[in-house]
C-alpha cells in the first residue's frame, strides 16, 4: 500500500518535471527568448531615434523620459505586511543565533 502510494507520487513529480522540461525546451527552439530580445533592442533604438530628434530641436530633453524600465511592482499590502513579518523574524533570529555564538564561547573559554 505504501508503495503504491510512493509510486504515484513519484510518477506525479516526474511528469511535472517532464511538462516543465518540455514547455522550456519548446519556447527555447521556438524562439521566444530571442524574440521578446528583439522586441526590447527595438524598442531601445526607437527612444535612441525620438531623443536625438529631440535634441536636434532643441527641445529640453529628460533623460528619464527616454528610459523604458521593465520592473513591475507587485507589492500589495499583504506582500508588504509578509516583508515585515519576515524582517522581524530574521532580526530575531540573528539575534538568537549571536546570543547562542556569544554564550558558546564563553563556554569553550
């Protein structure tokens, strides 16, 4: 029985693991990755090409304006309730793990 059960587990990672594989492989041959590259160096000579007509006008020119940034916030307030959280733990637990240090060598002295 408990092999079975084992066996089914087993079976159920490894076809993840084969989906997950094969998905990968399939959008590297395809390329997928190249082309949102593309995308993205085309993008880049196109604010190249609107910030040198700009300063051919003699407009003032931001060069903030001509910036593409790609970084999504996903933050919400759970996000940013779990970050605390997870800073106060890790303050906690540095401070255990130098209390048990500190106590340590006082022991070994």
């Amino acid at each position: 029985m408990k092999r079975d059960v084992l066996k089914k587990i087993f079976r159920y990672v490894f076809l993840t693991l084969f989906v997950t594989f094969m998905a990968l492989y399939i959008s590297q041959s395809a390329g997928y990755v190249e082309y949102e590259n593309r995308k993205q160096v085309a993008l880049t000579e196109s604010q190249i090409k609107k910030f040198e007509a700009d300063v051919a006008a003699g407009k003032k020119v931001d060069v903030e304006k001509y910036l593409k940034t790609n970084e999504k916030n996903y933050q919400n307030g759970i996000s940013k309730f779990c970050l605390k959280v997870s800073n106060v733990a890790e303050s906690g637990v540095k401070k255990v793990v130098d209390v048990s240090f500190k106590f340590l060598a006082k022991l070994t002295e």
